[in-house]
C-alpha cells in the first residue's frame, strides 16, 4: 500500500480538481457569433437577396402600366437573358439531373403509350362485345409486353 504526506495528497488532490477549457479564446459565455463573424455565409443570405429581388419584380408587374417603353424592354430582355442563360448552362451545372429527367420523361412517353394503347384496344373489344370486366381492363391497360397470352 502506498503511504502519501499530507502535502502530497494536497497535489494529487489539487491535480485532480484542475479546470480545463476546450472553448474559444475570447468567448463570452452564451453569446453565439453570426455566420459572418464564423467566416461563412448560409443559405438564408441568398434566399433574402432573392426574396429582394421578387418583390421588386411583383411591384415592376405591378406599376407595368407607368413604366416607359424603354424600361419594359429593358426588364424583358433581362428577364430573356436570365432565362436563356440558364436554359444553357443547365446541362453544365447538373448534368446528373438532365439525365434522370430525361430517362424519365421518355420512360413516362413509353409507359403512357402503353396505357392508351391498351385503354383504346379494350374499348374497342367492350364496344363489340358489350361485356366489360375490370379485371380484363387493367390486363390490357398495364399490358405486360414480356407476358405471353
């Protein structure tokens, strides 16, 4: 067993006790900083230039009427170029996501011609028959072109 002076058990006790800090420099408690004071801008700065910007633009629509025709030329071929602009660089930003839509859209193109092929070939069978079963409906309309009949 390990016999300790009264002086040393002070230090251990001491060394024990020690307050340590893993804060900021300079911090005041409870005091949060501003994302510029962090050195970084978020989202909400940008959403507010824009949300600035519509305003403007809904009280241009607005007074449409009092502005001159060199004024309203000037916002139209702004508002053309801001369009334009991001109808050509769209393919550039994400060209992931003009994939997707793309496959997408001609998958959807397919799908529904499946459907009305179906839907049209079964009204014609029920205009010639008179019978009509909900079942043999969505047989023809989800066709499966796979499945043998």
């Amino acid at each position: 067993m390990l016999k300790l002076t009264a002086e040393e058990g002070r230090k251990i006790k001491m060394d024990n006790i020690a307050l340590k800090h893993h804060g900021i420099k300079g911090m005041k408690w409870g005091i949060r900083r501003t994302p510029a004071q962090l050195g970084r801008q978020s989202g909400s700065y940008k959403k507010a230039a824009d949300r600035k910007e519509k305003t403007s633009r809904k009280a241009a629509v607005k007074n449409r009427r009092t502005l001159s025709d060199v004024d309203l030329e000037k916002k139209v071929k702004r508002l053309k170029l801001e369009k334009e602009f991001k109808e050509l660089t769209y393919s550039d930003i994400a060209p992931g996501k003009k994939f997707v839509s793309d496959v997408m859209a001609s998958a959807g193109k397919k799908a529904l011609t499946v459907a009305a092929a179906g839907a049209v070939s079964y009204g014609v069978k029920v205009a010639m028959t008179k019978e009509f079963s909900i079942k043999e409906a969505a047989s023809y309309i989800a066709a499966n072109p796979n499945k043998k009949k």
